[in-house]
C-alpha cells in the first residue's frame, strides 16, 4: 500500500444502519418477487444473440491480432526512434530533474528548464504532442504528469499530459481534454500524441 | 472459504436468483449491501444518500436480474446500477431546486464504523473528496476503495478509459495539494 492509499483509508466509513437494510431488503425482495419468470422464448432470442455475440467477439479478436501485430512491427521499426526523442534524452541528463519540455516550432528549439532541481521534475515516461495546423507544426517534447505552458496564437496554454495504463496519451488545457477517442481541435490545431521509445 | 469457491458460489446464487429463486437474491443481498453501502457513501459523502442509494439499487437489481448476462461481474453490475442511481439522485435535486450547495457546504455527522456513537466527520480527507468533482470522485472511488481496475471503472462508469485515468490522475492531483495545504495550515 503506498502513501496516498493509506491517505484514502483515513475516510471512516458509516456502518450500515440496520433498519435501512432491513427496509431495503424488504422492497428488493418484494420487488424480486413482482418480477416475471423468464420465458421460453426469451430464452430462445438469448440464445441465438449469444451466438451471434460469439462470432462477432472472435472477428473482434482477429482483428485486435492483426493491428497488435501492426503496431508491434511499427513500434519496433527504426524510422519510430525519434530524433527529438533523443535529444529530449540528453537534455534531461545534461539537467537533472530540471527539465519540463522542449518545445520544437518553425525550426526553432525551446527548453523549458526549472532554476533548479525539483523532486516534480524527475522523468517519467517522455512522450510527443504534436499541434499541427495548415502546414505550421509545433512539437512539445515532455513527460507523463506535466503541465506545459507556452503561447499558441496569443493565448497562453497550459498543456497537461498523461499516459495512461493502456499505452495512450491524454492530453487537456482546462475543459479541453484529448484522447485517441476524443480526438478535439485546440484553436483549430489538430493534435497527434505518443509515447517516445527513448531509453532514459 | 478461497477466491475460486467464492466465485462459484456467486456464480450459482446468481443463476439461482435470474431463474426466480427468492432465497438466492436475499443470500446475494446480504452479501454485498455493506460493499454498496460503502461505495455509495464515498460517491455522496453522505449516510442518508448512501442508504437511498444502496436500497435503490438492490430494487433495481432485482428488477433487471432476469437480464443479468451470468459470464459478466455481478459485483461490477451492482456499482454500475448504484453509480446510475446516485446520478439519477443529484439530477432530481438539482431539479427540484433543493441541492444548490457545494458539497464542502453539508460535511455531515456520521455513523463511524467501529466507533461507539456519532463522531463528526470534518477531517481535512473528508474535505477534500467532497471538493472534488462528482464524476472524477467516482473514479477516484472505484479504482482506490473498489480496487477496480480503469477497464472496470470503465464500465462502470460508461465512459471511454483515457476519461477514466485522466479524471483519477487529476483527482488524485487536487486531492494531494488540497491535503497539502490543509497541513500547512494546521502547522
């Protein structure tokens, strides 16, 4: 159990009190008891339904797979070890607990680096957003947890990313959150993001 | 009685209770009524919606149990229906006008359990959670006092994974600094 679970497990929890449950387990009884037995032929629809279930599962795990097989391939594949991923490397080293993110835009490279050394800053998994719009691209370089702040059409952002448990990359700036499924516009630039395979 | 046997008991008090076994539902209720009591008071906070709430949900159940597909969890069944009815609860408040405080505005007196009478809850946790948005505290809930994993909690929640881990991720954020805080100021 870590510091913030032990944290959570200060909440006291209220015993049930025991004429609520008993009160609850009237109705829910009365209400089991009101309910209509399963008929024949619902049981008959459940079945056909639970086969048709079956065939679309195993197309469902075929295709899961084949694309686990692609991505596998594209993620081994030398052309995803990204050069700013390696830089990002050697920054971090050269600053230790000091680096927040690089940002990359119209040729230009910019370090956001703390005056010193902070404990929040120690690197987690490096990770790529990419902001793309009619042609401008601008790259942020950064870590799993942190916010970035920069300028994007006068605006100040304060781009937050995380990794989650599945491999996928969130990203969000206040109300906006985007996800692989929520693939959001930010003032208009479409957003791309991936973990980097960079050896830290 | 281990993890397996367990399992198969539900499993056969569950098939008991979809083929209209009365006896079976009560076994099922008084198994888990405390666990749900329990979630619906970390959503809410509060003894009296966590009452509402886990009666509402076990009608519910038995309502719907007929429906109940066997190969999947009953006990993630069970917090879908109870996180639903404690949405369906703040909804007709909200409604009805009578729920426009903050959370943080009606930190109530609770039963504690294992304590001998009424003890006030005003901890700086208590606090902290009902600070917290509804829908990243019922994240926060599943995979920490549930132990749900974020695939569960997605389910449950019926929302996509990445929503899941971002809500508990800025939860867990806001939580850290507002206990933070709370103990600077009490030092």
């Amino acid at each position: 159990m870590n510091d913030f679970e032990k944290i959570l497990n200060g909440l006291p929890v209220p015993r049930p009190d025991a004429d609520r449950k008993e009160r609850a387990k009237y109705h829910a009884l009365m209400a089991f008891k009101s309910q209509t037995p399963n008929s024949k032929l619902q049981e008959n629809s459940k079945f056909q339904i639970t086969n048709f279930k079956t065939i679309l599962r195993f197309c469902g795990k075929a295709a899961l797979i084949v694309s686990v097989g692609v991505v596998l391939a594209f993620l081994t594949s030398p052309r995803h070890t990204n050069p700013s991923g390696k830089m990002l490397a050697q920054i971090a080293q050269l600053f230790p607990d000091q680096l927040n993110a690089v940002i990359e835009r119209d040729g230009d490279t910019r370090i956001i680096l703390a005056d010193r050394a902070d404990p929040s800053l120690t690197v987690t998994q490096p990770l790529l957003v990419s902001l793309e719009r009619r042609g401008e691209k601008i790259n942020i370089l950064s870590f799993s947890g942190r916010v970035v702040r920069f300028n994007l059409d006068g605006r100040e952002i304060s781009l937050e990313t995380l990794l989650t448990a599945g491999g996928h990359v969130i990203v969000s700036d206040g109300d906006f959150l985007w996800s692989r499924e929520n693939s959001n516009r930010l003032l208009g630039y479409n957003i791309q993001a991936r973990p980097l395979m960079v050896k830290l | 009685m281990n993890q397996t046997e367990e399992l198969a008991n539900e499993s056969r008090l569950v098939g008991a209770a979809i083929s209209g076994d009365a006896d079976a539902f009560a076994d099922l209720f008084n198994r888990y009524y405390a666990m749900i009591h329990a979630f619906a008071y970390r959503l809410t906070l509060s003894a009296h919606d966590a009452d509402d709430i886990a009666q509402e949900t076990f009608v519910s159940a038995a309502r719907a149990i007929g429906g109940f597909r066997r190969e999947a969890s009953f006990k993630n069944w069970l917090y879908q229906i109870a996180a639903n009815r404690q949405r369906d609860l703040f909804r007709q408040r909200q409604r009805r006008r009578d729920f426009n405080l903050p959370l943080t505005a009606g930190i109530e007196e609770t039963h504690v359990a294992g304590g001998d009478g009424d003890i006030a809850d005003f901890s700086p946790l208590h606090a902290a959670l009902a600070a917290l948005p509804d829908d990243w505290r019922h994240a926060l809930v599943l995979a920490y006092y549930e132990n749900r994993n974020h695939a569960e909690a997605t389910q449950i929640l019926g929302c996509a994974e990445a929503t899941v881990s971002w809500r508990i991720f800025r939860a867990k954020r806001q939580l850290k600094q507002r206990l933070h805080h709370a103990a600077k100021r009490h030092e």
